[in-house]
C-alpha cells in the first residue's frame, strides 16, 4: 500500500525539453538528401556572393587571340583558364561565377514574386471561401489553362527581353501552385479553433490571416518555392537560349549554351559546362525542396 | 450589476441546404427560437444530443455566426450593438478541442498573452506578470509557459485555454463541451477548476454538455434542447428528479451507469417526445 501511495504521489517530471533547434538540427543532419543539396546550394550561393573576388578574369573581356581554348582535363588547357574560354575568347569559369547570380537572382526574385501573389489569392480564397473562392478559383484555372513558356516566348519578344522582363514574366506566371495550397491549407484551418478563440479576442482580419494562420501554412509554401525557384531558373535558360530571355553578352548560362551550340559536335564541353552547372543547381535545390517536405511532414514529429 | 448576464431573446438560425441544382434547398431550423436568462453568478447547463443544435447557440452567442432572427444581449447589452473588443472583455469561450484551440507555431506564453495585446493592456512587463499570475490561478507550471502546444498533454492545453479565456477579467464564460475530448480522470481534475475558478472569480458560466453526468455534478440550472427547441428548462432537482417532458426522461435514462444490473440503456423511440414537442 505504501509503495502505491508513493508511485501516486510523487509527480511525474517530464524528461528535459530538447531544445526546437536542437530537432530541428538532429533532422537535418538525418536527411541526406537535404544535407547534399543544400552544401551544393550553399557552395552555388557563396560562388556568386564572391564572384567578384573568385572570378580570374573580367567575364565580358574578349580576346580574339585566346578563343576557343580548352578545359584544364584536355592536352591544350591551361591553368590561366582552368575551364577555357568561348568563341570570343572570354573566360568561361567567369563567365559561369557570374551567370551563377543571374540564375540565382531570378529563381529567387521569381519565386518571391509569384509567392506572395499566388499566397495571397490563395488565402482570401480559402478562408472567405464562397464567392471570393469562386472568382480566385476561376482565375486560377484561367492561369493553368495557359502555357507557360509560349506566353512566356510571346510577352519577352514582345516587350523586348532582359533581366528585368524575365523576372517579372515569371512571377506573374508561376504563382498558380503557391495558390493552390494556400487555398487547400488555409480551408483546412479556417474553421480550427483558434481562429475562432482569435476572432472572439476581436482580432482584426488581417491579424488573423498573418499572425495566426500564416505561420501555420508557412512550412508548405517554402517548399513550393523551392520548387518553382527550379522551375523559374529553367524557364530562364529556356528562353535565353532562344534569344528573347537575358540578352548577350549577359553570361546567363541558358545564353552560354546557345552561344556554343554550333560548337557542339567538336568541342562539346562549350555547352556541357552550363549544362551541367545547370542541372547541378536544379538537383541541388529540388534536394532541399524534398528535404524541406519531409521535415514538415508530420510522422516522427511529436 | 445587471439584471441577467446573458439573455436571449428568441434567438433562431436557420441553414439552407443545397440539393442540387434543380430541387428546392431545403430549410434546416438548427436553433428554433430559443429564450434564455442566465442571472449573474448562475451556471446553467445546456444538454441535448449531438446536432441538437447546442454548438449553433454557443456560435451565435459569441458572435461567430449572425442570428437569422432574436438577441443576444450581454450584461443587458444587444451583442451587435457594442463592438467585439468590448464583449471580449465581458464574454470568453472554452472550446471543445484543445488540440485545435492553441496554434500550434505559438508558445503557451504568446497564447495567454495575446488577449492582452490585442486590447493593449499594461505594457510587456505586466503583460508578462498577468500570464504568470493567470498560469498560477489555472495551476499551469510556470516552466511550461516557454514550450509550445505539442509538447503538453490535453488536460494542460485545456488550462491554457481557460488561461487565456480568463487574463481579460471576463464575467461570464461559454464553455461548449469543455471536456468531452478529454481522458476521465483529467475531466474531473478540469471540472474542479473551473468550479473553483467560479468561486474565486464569480463567474457566470454557460455549460454545454452532452454528458448529464458532467451536468448533474456542477450546474444550478438546466435547459434540454431537442432539434433547435428549448423544450424544458429548470432548477437542476426537478430536472434530474421530476423531468417532465418526455425527451427528458429519455435523455436521463440513456445514461449508461456502473450498475451492471441496469445494462445498455435501450434504443430510444422518438415518436412519443416528436408528438409532444
């Protein structure tokens, strides 16, 4: 009897906390994945951050008398340029440090762009439902019956392309998914009982879209974002590569492969060198894009 | 000190239902005209089976949902007529799910304390003093107010909940099934409480159960609701001892007890209380 007595009455102490970092970190860790994306997306990030400093030489500099040298693994490199130079005799490994940040720059300011207008159509229309819900929902079956690229292709050769018309195009075009699952999580949690306790507190609106549910969502559209900072970095190459996206001598590296195109069948490495560096980053951020995922999905998550 | 703390008068809701594109909708009364008074410091239950349309009242009565028709009037003021900042201070809820009524991205102090800073009470230090004084009264450890809701069990997300609810001072509580999601013995632990927290407090609470057990334990008076009518209301005694209508009677004796010798309540027939009502 006693020692029921004891067992009643002495408190059951919870084990010391883990720290939320702490899970966060060991999760990280865990994924390997997400562990290769994001040290090759990290390196990506730091080689544009630097490419001032990294960059041997000046990547619009033509020397007529250097063209066309090389990569380092063949008999003719050099050291002087390690990943050779281009038909106008320009450094490539500059030329990709500095495309490096155009693709970067787009894939981010695209995504951000398209994020906030696909979240915010998103959420009005999954929290007031009904007739907003209707109309954002028509819309968004408007923007999917569109094909990105030939509406791409008509704007930038009709308003002339570069850097500033790429980006735009695509955040205007890319918003659809962040849309679509603002809508569907926002339905999910429009009727939870804290958004209820919320609106009884006398909070405003917006109050509640930003502070309450937003945070809630939050997890979703990152991932989303990872995947259309891919999708826009694509579509970006996609249409330098046609001539009406970033113009020359830009060192954009859809621009870099159809600079060499008809170089192609004698000195492959001339595209090969932004493709690869394209299809790298690509990988590298849709590794993190379904890092993110499974570290929000909620089995293993107490 | 007003007459009645809550009061409705005639309050209806009534829902459409779509049957597709050609049929006629048709109309769902999910609250029928009801009239209630609850006077200040009074618990009154308010029982009835599930989609008898007791969570309807609880929305309307705390402005969630807009009555088709009828009143509410709170401390003998119309709720439409003031605006919400000043019925949050006099009207709070506890919701049923305490799973669902914290966000989950917040600390348990960002959840107590955001009633004080959407009506801007005191600055951060005394807002600060207020949570630990309110997680003191609902006896929440205060080593808990830093971790968030996953971390802490049902009966301890509830007393965040009431936390929450009473950090504003307000005089009359809707708890909507407060503890049906709820293990058995931590629903007597929150009973307890809140009956306590009356005491202290002198609170005016509105109870809303399907559970008569729960109903018996703590209220002074009872209304039965059947289809979105009031059809009986009264003292918890004759209630519980002289029930008139028929649908009370059944109501009180489907509760399942202990007594082995009793059994399974039997099925119900409904037409004897459908004719009466």
């Amino acid at each position: 009897m006693s020692n029921l007595t004891l067992t009643a009455n002495s408190s059951i102490t919870s084990l010391p906390a883990v720290p939320e970092w702490r899970r966060i970190m060991n999760r990280f860790l865990g994924h390997r994945g997400l562990m290769i994306g994001s040290v090759i997306l990290a390196v990506i990030i730091l080689a544009a951050l630097f490419a001032p400093w990294l960059a041997p030489h000046d990547p619009y500099v033509q020397n007529v008398s250097q063209r066309m040298i090389p990569p380092i693994w063949h008999d003719k490199g050099t050291w002087n340029h390690i990943l050779g130079t281009d038909k106008l005799g320009r450094d490539y490994l500059s030329r990709l440090l500095y495309g490096a940040r155009i693709s970067l720059t787009i894939g981010i300011s695209a995504a951000v762009i398209s994020g906030l207008i696909g979240t915010t159509l998103g959420v009005l229309a999954g929290y007031f439902g009904g007739r907003v819900d209707a109309v954002i929902s028509y819309i968004i079956t408007t923007r999917l019956a569109l094909p990105v690229v030939l509406v791409a292709l008509a704007m930038a050769s009709l308003v002339g392309g570069s850097l500033q018309t790429v980006i735009v195009l695509l955040g205007l075009l890319l918003w659809d998914r962040f849309a679509v699952v603002a809508r569907s999580t926002t339905q999910q949690l429009r009727d939870a009982e804290f958004i209820a306790s919320a609106k009884v507190l006398g909070a405003s609106t917006p109050y509640i879209l930003i502070r309450e549910l937003l945070p809630n969502i939050l997890s979703a559209l990152i991932v989303v974002m990872t995947l259309e900072m891919a999708h826009a970095i694509l579509l970006e190459a996609a249409l330098s590569f046609l001539g009406i996206g970033v113009q020359p001598p830009s060192p954009s590296w859809g621009l870099m492969v159809a600079e060499g195109k008809s170089y192609m069948f004698f000195q492959p490495w001339v595209i090969a060198i932004p493709g690869v560096a394209l299809m790298v980053l690509v990988l590298a951020i849709n590794l993190v894009g379904d890092g993110l995922r499974d570290m929000n999905a909620p089995e293993g998550r107490s | 000190m007003p007459d009645y703390a809550l009061e409705l008068s005639n309050l209806s809701r009534h829902f459409y239902l779509k049957n597709g594109a050609f049929k006629e909708p048709t109309l769902l009364k999910a609250v029928d005209g009801i009239s209630l008074r609850i006077r200040p410091g009074e618990t009154l239950g308010l029982v009835g089976e599930s989609g008898c349309g007791k969570s309807t009242l609880a929305k309307m009565i705390l402005g969630l949902l807009e009555p088709t028709d009828g009143d509410v009037l709170v401390n003998d003021k119309v709720r439409g007529a003031s605006s919400r900042l000043a019925m949050a201070r006099q009207l709070q809820p506890i919701f049923q799910d305490p799973y669902s009524s914290l966000n989950p991205r917040k600390t348990i102090e960002k959840i107590i304390r955001l009633p004080l800073q959407l009506h801007k009470v005191g600055d951060s230090n005394s807002q600060r003093k207020a949570v630990k004084e309110i997680s003191d009264l609902v006896g929440l450890p205060e080593r808990l107010l830093k971790q968030y809701p996953g971390q802490l069990s049902g009966g301890q997300r509830q007393r965040v909940a009431i936390a929450r609810a009473l950090i504003l001072r307000p005089s009359i509580l809707v708890c909507d099934e407060p503890t049906s999601a709820l293990d058995v013995s931590v629903q007597a632990q929150i009973l307890n409480l809140l009956m306590d927290l009356k005491k202290e407090l002198n609170l005016t609470y509105l109870f809303i159960s399907h559970n008569l057990g729960v109903v018996e334990h703590l209220v002074d008076r009872v209304a039965v609701m059947y289809r979105g009518k009031l059809v009986e209301q009264g003292t918890r005694e004759e209630i519980f001892h002289h029930a008139k209508h028929p649908y009370t009677q059944a109501l009180l004796s489907s509760v399942l007890t202990p007594d082995p010798a009793l059994g399974v309540p039997e099925v119900l027939d409904s037409s004897s209380w459908d004719k009466a009502s």
